[in-house]
C-alpha cells in the first residue's frame, strides 16, 4: 500500500550548485530520473488497486458515512460523525479548507450541484443544508424533510434538489437562497438511495425486493413496478446512458429501463448483501461493495469489491478493500479512473481500480 503520496511532487535530492546549470547536465537529469521512477513506482501500485491513503485521515471527524466528488474531481467531499462536512483537495491529497459545521447530528449524505457551486448535505437531524462552495458558507435556512436525510440528489439542471428521509420530496432550489418545497412527500416504504437519470427519470428502491420508476418533477408513478429480489433492495446504479438498471440486494440483477425486463442471469456477490453500487461515468465498469450492514460489531463485518465489466458482465479481480469494519460510502470520479472508499475507521481509500487500465491483467 502507498500512503501519503503526491504524483505532482518530485523527491528531493541533497546538493547544489554555485553556478547556473544547464537543464540537461548530470545532476538534474538524475533528479528527473528518480523523480520519473517513483511516478512510476506509485502508478504501478494504482494499476493493481492499490489504495492511496489520503493525509491526514479523517478518524478524528468520527468516521466517513457519506462522499461525492465534484463534477470536475477536484474536490471531494464526504460527511462525519461529528456533525460535519469536510472537503479535501483529490489532487494534493490533504484537506481543502476548516470542516464545515451546521448539522446538529450526523452527516449522512453529500452531492454536489452539476456546475460544482452547491454543496447539499443531508443528516440524523432530519434536515438538509445548502452551502456556496467557493465561500465555504451556508446560503439558506435549512430544508426539513420527513425523517433521517441519508440521500440527496440534484436535477440534471440543478434546479431541483431531492431529499430522502422516510419518504423523498422535492425543492425548487432555482433560487437557491430562497428554496421552495413541492407540496407533496413520494415513495414510501424504501431502502435504499434512489437514483435520477440524466432525463428526469427517478428509480427507487424498497423493501420486498421492489424498484420503482417515477417522473421526477411531476412525482408521479411510470407504469408497475419492477419486482424481482425476494429480500429488500439495498442500492442501485443507473448506467450513465440511462438505459440500464443495476438492483442489489444479496446479487445484482439487471434491468433494461426501457423495456423493464431484466437482461442478464443476476450477478453473484461475495458478502452478505450490497451496501454500495456505482457505474464508472464512461459506463465501463460496475463497481457494488458487499458486507454484512446490520452487525453492531464494527471488526466483525468482512466487507469486499465486487466489479464487473459492462460489455460482457465478466467479474474481474477485485482489490483489498482496505477498510476495517462497515464501509459506509463510495464514489466513482468523473474521468471513471478514481474510485473512493470510506468508513467508521474513519479512513478515506482513493485508487484506481484494476478495470480502468487497459491492456493489463489486474492483481488483486
């Protein structure tokens, strides 16, 4: 495992120099030759999956329960225990700024607006907040919402913001300062984050093994539902292009949205049941973690990856998970190379998975 490294860093070297030197003589050349072999050295290590640990970790914010980067990857943000939100700079790898406080409970859910100037954030305290991202500062009153705030997602236009407690409900957030909620609550009985199609096409999930389809704005119901897991669905995936539905549950199945059939035998998982699922932007790769959610015991849960590639469905080897106990939250990059991990260790996972670099065999 690589901890606390930056590619944009070269190593230092000792020694110097009491006159100008030519950019090619000896000794900065072997300055740029160690610099190059550890490039190379850390890029070997995210070929095969392996973690980067970003420093310093966030065990003392009380553990990560949400994350999300920002439309250009630049930022990620994710949400803690302490009732905060911390953003950290993806590059660098180091926080972006003081932890942001307004929540009075835990802070379960993070997304940022489609041009990055907005960061929702949901919590235990059963509301949601809106922050300037440049200012780091809140911009409203907080939205209230029915029950626990553990899913937030911005419309395609970034005019709407949907939250979901108990029951999802929808704000008019066009003038964000000023935030106008629908008159009415959706969806009942779910169990797990919903997911919104670049169209306005919302799909819930819920307990009995049911997925829903809803027309987001209107909030009304498109056509019956789509039933198959015996037990609750615990997490969804919507392909970039709209057109395919992951459902997780103790497997995944796959679910043409156009015609709602499902297309594909379902997709065995290892663990207990799925906690996370996301596809890469570029639609290449399926990536669902799996692990036992309901056990009070933080080491006891074995939590692992499980990813696929899209074109066949072909499982593919899969990199240490890398957390100890629940992992609690997961994201995917824009460019689909990064894809973030975090937990109640408290620790933040940033690496590329062995699917993102073509041409090589993946080690777990």
């Amino acid at each position: 495992m690589i901890y606390g490294t930056s590619l944009s860093q070269p190593l230092p070297h000792s020694g110097g120099t009491s006159h100008a030197q030519n950019s090619r003589t000896p000794a900065l050349r072997l300055t740029e030759h160690h610099a190059a072999l550890s490039e190379q050295v850390v890029l070997a290590a995210l070929r095969r999956g392996q973690h980067v640990q970003l420093p310093p970790t966030a065990v003392d914010l009380g553990g990560v329960w949400a994350m999300t980067f920002s439309p250009d990857g630049l930022l990620l943000a994710t949400g803690h225990g302490a009732k905060a939100v911390q953003l950290w700079d993806t590059v660098e790898q180091r926080r972006a700024g003081p932890a942001l406080f307004g929540h009075t409970e835990r802070v379960l859910s993070v997304a940022f607006s489609p041009d990055g100037r907005l960061l929702a954030t949901g919590s235990e305290d059963g509301t949601a907040r809106l922050w300037d991202v440049d200012s780091r500062t809140l911009i409203t009153e907080s939205l209230d919402s029915a029950g626990v705030v553990d899913s937030l997602l911005f419309a395609p236009d970034g005019n709407s913001l949907y939250i979901k407690g108990r029951t999802i409900r929808r704000w008019d957030i066009t003038d964000p300062r000023q935030p106008r909620k629908a008159e009415k609550h959706f969806a009942n009985n779910l169990s797990s984050a919903p997911v919104l199609s670049t169209d306005g096409l919302l799909i819930t999930g819920h307990v009995g093994g049911i997925a829903q389809l809803w027309e987001a704005q209107e909030q009304t119901r498109i056509d019956a539902p789509l039933r198959g897991h015996a037990s609750d669905v615990t997490a969804l995936a919507l392909a970039p292009s709209g057109d395919v539905l992951a459902a997780g549950s103790d497997d995944v199945q796959l679910w043409d949205v156009r015609t709602r059939q499902m297309i594909h035998e379902p997709l065995a998982c290892s663990g207990d049941m799925v906690t996370e699922m996301a596809f890469s932007r570029d639609g290449r790769t399926l990536v669902a973690i799996s692990g036992d959610r309901i056990s009070e015991d933080p080491e006891e849960p074995d939590f692992s990856f499980n990813i696929w590639e899209t074109t066949t469905w072909t499982k593919l080897p899969s990199p240490h998970i890398g957390h100890s106990g629940h992992v609690t939250a997961s994201a995917f990059s824009p460019d689909s190379r990064l894809f973030a991990t975090g937990g109640i260790d408290g620790q933040l996972r940033i690496r590329t998975l062995p699917t993102a670099m073509s041409g090589e065999r993946p080690v777990p």
